[in-house]
C-alpha cells in the first residue's frame, strides 16, 4: 500500500499533464500537472466522460477535435499500443471577469494503454502537450526569421524546460518524417551531395533502386560507387560545383553493379545536376534528380527495328508507304506512293509541305485536322480519305492510315509511318449510289404526303419527313419500332384490318378515316396501302382535313344558296302581288282619291322594298367581286350614327322600339365613305329591329379608344344558337324566321356590313348568350389620330322647305311611255312644269326650243343611248348650263363613270328615290 501511494504521489506530482479514462472514455484520474494545465479540479473531473468536460464551442463547432482524439483513444485500447495525435485546436471554457467563454489551445497528445492482470487494456493514459505557444511562434513571420524567442514569449512559468523540450522534439521529429516521406515518394531518383568531395547526405528509395541497395551515406560519390568514375560523371558534377551552372542530360547511357561483384548493367537515365547554396551564396553541395528511361529507350529501338520491318512488308505488298518525321517536317515516300501518282523517285519532294501541295484544296483542311490530332498524341491512329493531283492534272481518291512509331519523353510523337491506297474506284461506286439514294430520298421527303414503310413483322423501316409532321412524332420514335405499338390507338379499327387484309391478299386498298391524335388533335386522314417488297407495306397517308372542311363547307353553301333562292323568289313574289292588285285597281273607274292614295302608298312601298333586296343583291355582289372603291374622307361618328338612325326611325316608330343612343363625350373621327358607313350601321340597326319583338329595347353606343373607334348595337331580342351566331356574316345566312316569315330577309345584309367593315380595316363580331337572350354587334373601326375636321355633307331638307322653292322647267326622256308619263305626274305634284319626250332626236329639238333646266334622261334609249344624248345636248348652246340628270336601271361603278364622262352631272338608279330627287330638284332651284 506504500508503494501504491509513493506511485500515486509521483504520478500527481510529475512535470507532464496526464489523464486517466478507462475503456468508457470515464475520467478516473488526473495529476496536478494536467489540472493546472487546464486550470479546472480534480473534483470537476472524476466520474465525467471525457468529451462532456471539455464539450465543443457552439459558436465554433470545428473548434474541438473531438473525432480525432476520441479516434485516438480507441485505437489505443483496440491494438493495446500507444497512439499519437497530430497537433490539434482544442476549446477549452475558461472564466473571464465579462464571462464564460472559450479559448483555442493547440495540444500534442499520446495515448498509452495500460494492460490489467488478465493482458487485457485496463486503462488508458493521455499525456497530453499543450504547444500553443509553439505553434503560434511558427506562425508568427517574424520567428521565421530565425531571430530566438523570448523567454517570457514561452511561457516557461506555465510548463518547464523538460516539458518544452519533448513538445519541440515532437514536433520536430513530426516534421523531419514529413519530409523524409515527400523524399522518399519522389518518383524519380534523388540524391543529395555535399562538398567539393561530393559526399553522400540524402538518399531516396529510387536512388538505391538505380545503382543497387549497398552503403551510400556519408561516402563520397565515387568511393560508394567506383564504376562510375570513367564514364564521365564525375567532371560533369565537379564543373556543377565549381561554376555553380546546372547541367541537364536527357537519354545518357551508363553503367552500374546494381550487385556487389555483379555484373555491369547498361542504364539510360534523363538526368539533372542542381547546386544549392549557403546562406553567404556559396556552392555547398549538390542536388541530383534524374529518371530511369532504359525501358523507354529500348522501346524506341525496338519501335524503329519493326519500323524497318513493317515498310519492308508494305514495300513488298505493294503499298504507297511513306514515314514522318514530325519535328523536322521530312517525310520519306516509297517508289510505289509516287508510282501510283504517276510521279518518279525525283519528281516529288519529300516533306510535309511537299505532301501538302499535292492535296486537293476542297480536302486540304479536314485532313489536316484529322493528321494534326494524331501528330499532337490525342487520336491513336489516323485515317482520313481525301484527293491528291495525279501527275497527268487528274485527281485521285486516297485512303490514307497512319500510326506513332515513336515518341519522346512526354509522349509526343515524333515519327509516324502509314500507308496511301487508291480508292477511286471505290468511291466512284460510292458516288453513283449516294446519288442514287439522294434521288430515291428526294422523292420522298419532297412528298406532299406521308410514306411509310413496315416489313412483314410489322416494324417500321422508314418514313419521310411528311410522314413525321403528320405523325407528330420523332423519327427515334419510330424506326425500328412496332407498328402497333406506335400507333397503338389504331389497334381493332378498320385500318388495321385494311393493313391485314393487304399484307394477305397482297392487293393494294384505300380508306380515310378520323383518326384522333393523343394529344387530342384530331384530323380526317386518308390512306393509300400497296404491298411491298419482301413481304411487307407501302403505306402513303395525307391529311385531308382541309379538303372534308371543304366539302362540308360547299354542302352548306348549296343548302343555303337552295334556301336563298327559295326565300328570294318569296321575297319578290311578295310584293308583287299587293302591287298587282293595285294595278287592277286603279284601272276601275270611279275610284275617289282616298282609295288612290291609298293605292299609290302600297305600291311605293312594295316598290321600296323591292328596291331594297336589287340594292343588296347588287351590292353584295360588287363587294365579292371587289368593284367597291370607297371615297374615303375624315368623318366625325356621330354623324354617321345620326344618318343611320334617321334612316331606320321609320322601323323603329312602326314596330314601337325604345331606341337608346349613348355616344362617347370625345370627339371620334374616322377615315371613311360616309354613305358605306351609314349603310353599315344602318343594316345593323334594321337587323336588330327584325330581330326584336314590338315594344323591345335596343341600345347603340360608342366609345373611343387609343387606336380605335367602337360601336356597339345591343337589342333584348330572339337571340341566336352559338352555331348561329358563328356563322352570322356568312352570305345567306339567317336567323330564326317565324312562321310568318315576317322578320328576316335574303341573309345579305349582315354578309354586306362584314365586307364594307372589313374595307374600311375594321372588325366586326356578333355576341349571343342564346335564343331569347338578345344580342350584340360590335364594330371597331381605325381611329384617325389626326384630328382633321371631317368634310360636311349636304343636309336633307323638309318638305315643308321644297315646297317653297321656286319651280323649275324639267324634260323627261325615256321610250318607256308609263315610266315617263308617272314621273311627270310625280314632278308637276311637285309644283314643276314637266315636258316629256320617248326618242332622242325629238329631246334634242324640244330642249333647243325650250331651253330646259333640268333634263331626266334615261340610258337605254332606241336609236342612241342617253350618253349620247348627253353629249349632243352639251354641243348646243342653248343647253350649256342644263342639269343633266340620268335615270337607269344601271347602277354599277362603270356605269356612273360613263354617264359622267358623258356630261352627266348626276346619275340616278331606277326605281328613283324620290326623296333624294326632290332634294336635288331643291337644290338646283336655289342655285
């Protein structure tokens, strides 16, 4: 027991830290050493897991090497041996007068196991080296100098003399393994001399590899190794010492006894003398590095020994061999390379550039490329095929292979041989095929439709690029491919038993059906199958989507134009029987005036509407035709809104319609015809009051855009079907008509406002919620940003206002005796004098004598037509300054161009609407 305490004694008392944990890593003793060292109490430690009393610095979790000491400890108790740490940062708490906190120290620790009775690790013991100081002395630049640290910069107070001098021998002895590890690992053989003498000092395993394992150390150079002393080493060395110059030797041959009493054995070596100086610049010794290249150089040799063979072979082959050396851009051409150039052994020169002129230029590049890989090491072997210049100005196909025959040190190649074969005939085969294929896949991917081959297996060998867009599939998609399983959508339908019965029957056969894609697109295809070659299909498909659209479209078109004609012969039959019936009429006697007026009204009205369904008629078919011209002028909207409306307020009032107008506060101009726009609106509006039941709600209203002007023509009538509403500016289409086929026209008068809308650069759309939902029109016109006044237009004026103009002295000319003799009757109501006449050449001496105001000329007159008329009454001087007005059933472009260029000052269309020639006839009055 007083041994044991002595032993306790001395162990608390010992200079060094040491600690104490069993296999648990449980702390069960540590002396005062330690407890100083980490200025905590016996009390705080024992019982404690080790890492739980010195736990890691949250702020700074890499702080602590908990990991490498706790690795430490247990391989101590694994193997039963001491461990050694590296030196490690370690946080330790500390207690300053701000706090707690941690402080980095920097330790060196061993781990010693300590056996119990059974041989078994009963503890362990760490001493553990605090070498903070040292380590940050060798960070500091300053001590790297070699200037000696302070005393007081140590710390000897802290840990004494014993214990600083084994934490710097640790260190020490750490850093010298270091070094002597890099040494030994160098790949190349090392060696270091010191003195005139050239004694050895360092020497690395690959140095003893070289000139065998004997005694080397502290030995001059040429006493270790004697059989060195003749082959030149030794004044190469000794001038690297006297003139302090290195000296670099690649490839040198020498001798060595790798073998006390051995024989000599041949080495070549790529090697390096380095001198190294002291701290006054003085040459001290000298460094000697170098590799071991004998098996390198032998390859060479024996690289260049098959070399030799290999062109000896090709020569006798009868093969164009050539070798080149790439350094020096010589290159050594065989007699058959020329021959088969037709050149002679002189006539070609032999180098890189020589090779060159001889490529052609189109190929020059590309095997340029391919060689100049292969001569920089990164391609094996080389291979390319280009032309070169036959003696005689033909080019000839080359096949030209190449391969390294030998290298340098690094491995770039210095020499290569190939051979050069003429392939002419090769590749004119190879020409008349690809341009054969090319033809072949010309037709194909040129195709309209697509094309489909499938073998007897059903797996797809090609299809053309037509074929894929239709497809909507990639071509890695379906090469290569089962059919079926491409198009697996197709499996069980009618065009897989067409392709079943063609592959049996081997009889060509053709469907179209509406395949459905599977990303929910969906197409009429149409699908021609043939037999093919060794048994499979030829399959061309197309899609004929636009072609069925086509057709539904032209049976529609049909139907409707049946229901247009049919409707129109209603619509004209109608009104001539009410003005039939009038006819009679009038033709009983005693009729009193009520009843004639009566009459007159109906047949105006009836006429009027006739008018109406000739005019749309007309115009429709000179907007298809595309002889509308627009006279387009800045006009303000809202004089075009107020002319429509005036125009249909009849309607309006007749069928007791509430009419809203709400127009934009802004000004809103337009560039347009003032007349094609009214007529616009007011075929909308007289839409919207066919459309809408007596007492009904319509609302037009504008609104003003940056760019655009908009209208819109709302009414709370019979609505329309989507499909409907769809098609509504299509020509003849119509709403639902009632049974009385009292609403409803010729379906031209919505196809007439698209077209007008459309030449004026706007748009147009038609919006429904259904049938009784009413609906809305919206047209969007281009807004004239320059805000030009817009060109007046003439007034209508009342009737009340002709009445009071003055009377005017009118000749009717028209061979139409009835046709004259109402006009005249309409124009004396009127309060004029009329004269009429039925042939020209009577006008012309009845307008001499009377020197008419006015003349109302029709067109179509027998002997001359009216423009002759015309251009006869302006001859006469009498008639210089009369109105010539024509009155015709010709209302087209042209037809108002040649009266005008007849000497025609206005040009009416019959029936003539009165209103407007009584407010000309006004006009003229007051002039």
């Amino acid at each position: 027991m007083e041994n044991k305490a002595d032993y306790e004694a001395l162990f608390r008392a010992g200079p060094y830290p040491h600690l104490v944990v069993d296999k648990s890593l449980t702390i069960i003793e540590a002396n005062d050493a330690y407890l100083n060292a980490t200025g905590t109490t016996r009390e705080q430690l024992i019982g404690q897991w080790v890492f739980d009393t010195f736990p890691e610095n949250p702020a700074d979790p890499s702080s602590t090497n908990v990991k490498q000491v706790k690795s430490s400890m247990e391989r101590a108790i694994a193997t039963g041996t001491p461990d050694t740490t590296p030196i490690l940062r370690y946080a330790v708490p500390v207690s300053r007068d701000e706090g707690n906190g941690f402080e980095a120290r920097y330790w060196s620790a061993v781990h010693t196991p300590v056996l119990g009775q059974d041989g078994e690790v009963a503890f362990v013991v760490q001493n553990a080296l605090d070498v903070t100081h040292l380590y940050r002395m060798s960070q500091d630049p300053q001590l790297a100098s070699g200037s000696p640290p302070a005393a007081k910069d140590l710390c000897l107070d802290s840990f004494g003399r014993a214990q600083m001098h084994e934490a710097m021998m640790r260190v020490l002895k750490d850093e010298r393994s270091h070094l002597r590890n890099l040494f030994n690992q160098s790949p190349g053989f090392v060696a270091v001399t010191m003195g005139p003498s050239h004694v050895f000092e360092m020497v690395n395993d690959a140095y003893y590899q070289l000139v065998g394992h004997r005694d080397l150390l502290g030995k001059p150079v040429f006493e270790a190794l004697p059989e060195l002393l003749e082959q030149g080493f030794k004044e190469l060395i000794d001038a690297v010492y006297q003139t302090g110059q290195p000296w670099v030797g690649q490839g040198i041959k020498g001798y060595v006894r790798p073998t006390e009493g051995g024989p000599m054995v041949e080495r070549y070596v790529d090697l390096v003398y380095q001198p190294f100086y002291d701290a006054n610049g003085k040459v001290i010794g000298v460094f000697s590095q170098g590799h071991d290249v004998t098996d390198a150089y032998k390859a060479r040799v024996a690289e260049r020994q098959v070399e030799e063979r290999w062109k000896l072979a090709l020569e006798a082959s009868g093969g164009g061999v050539w070798v080149w050396d790439i350094p020096n851009g010589k290159v050594e051409i065989s007699h058959t390379w020329k021959a088969m150039l037709g050149y002679g052994d002189t006539e070609v020169e032999e180098s890189y550039d020589g090779w060159r002129r001889l490529v052609h230029p189109d190929d020059l590049s590309q095997t340029l490329s391919a060689l100049d890989k292969h001569a920089a090491g990164e391609t094996e072997k080389y291979s390319a095929q280009y032309r070169m210049r036959h003696k005689n100005g033909s080019w000839v196909w080359i096949l030209g292979r190449g391969a390294v025959i030998d290298r340098d040190a690094d491995g770039k190649p210095l020499r290569m041989i190939g051979t050069n074969t003429d392939v002419s005939h090769i590749k004119r085969i190879e020409e008349e095929l690809r341009i054969e294929r090319d033809r072949s896949q010309a037709v194909f991917d040129t195709m309209t439709e697509g094309f489909l081959m499938i073998d007897q297996d059903w797996i797809v060998l090609y299809i053309n690029a037509e074929g894929l867009l239709l497809s909507d599939l990639d071509e890695r998609q379906v090469i290569g491919y089962h059919h079926w399983e491409i198009w697996s959508e197709l499996v069980g339908s009618d065009v897989e038993r067409l392709y079943r019965r063609v592959m049996h029957a081997r009889t060509p056969e053709s469907t179209e059906f509406h395949y459905f894609y599977p990303n929910g697109k969906t197409a009429w295809i149409e699908v021609r199958v043939y037999p093919a070659m060794d048994n499979g299909l030829a399959v061309f498909f197309r899609d004929i989507s636009g072609r069925k659209e086509a057709e539904e479209k032209l049976k529609d078109a049909d139907r409707r134009k049946d229901e247009f004609l049919a409707m129109l012969a209603h619509e004209l039959r109608n009104p001539l029987a009410p003005i039939g019936a009038a006819a009679e009429l009038l033709q009983l006697v005693k009729l009193d005036e009520n009843r004639v007026q009566k009459t007159s009204e109906i047949i105006g009205r009836q006429v009027s509407h006739m008018t109406g369904l000739i005019d749309d008629l007309l115009d429709v078919s000179r907007v298809t035709r595309g002889l509308i011209e627009l006279d387009k002028v800045a006009l303000d909207i809202q004089h075009v809104v107020a002319d429509a409306v005036e125009q249909i307020r009849p309607l309006i009032h007749a069928r007791r319609h509430e009419l809203t107008i709400r127009l934009a506060p802004q000004t809103a101009i337009v560039m347009g015809d003032k007349k094609r726009l009214v007529q616009v609106l007011a075929n909308v509006l007289n839409n919207a009051a066919k459309y809408t039941a007596e007492g009904g709600h319509i609302i037009l209203s504008t609104s003003v855009q940056e760019s655009d002007v908009l209208i819109h023509i709302s009414d709370d009538g019979i609505g329309m079907k989507p499909e409907t509403a769809q098609h509504a500016f299509d020509l003849f289409a119509q709403a639902e008509r009632t049974s009385d086929r009292s609403s409803g026209g010729l379906g031209l008068g919505l196809a007439l406002v698209k077209s007008l809308v459309d030449l004026h650069g706007g748009t147009v759309t038609c919006r429904s919620d259904g049938l009784g939902q009413g609906s809305t029109f919206s047209i969007s016109l281009p807004r004239l940003r320059e805000q030009a006044h817009p060109d007046g237009t003439l007034h209508t004026e009342s009737a009340s206002q002709s009445a009071c103009a003055p009377l005017l002295r009118i000749l009717v000319v028209d061979d139409n005796v009835d046709a004259a003799d109402m006009l005249k009757l309409l124009l004396e109501a009127k309060g004029h004098e009329v004269l009429v006449e039925h042939g020209p050449y009577q006008a012309l001496d009845r307008a001499k004598l009377y020197r008419p105001q006015v003349c109302l000329i029709d067109i179509g007159l027998p002997v001359i037509d009216g423009n002759a008329l015309a251009r006869r009454l302006r001859l006469q001087s009498e008639n210089v300054s009369t109105v010539l007005v024509a009155v015709t059933g010709y209302g087209q472009d042209s037809d108002r161009a040649s009266s005008l260029a007849a000497g025609f000052d206005y040009h009416f269309v019959k029936p003539v609407d009165m209103s407007k020639l009584t407010t000309l006839l006004s006009a003229i009055s007051k002039s």
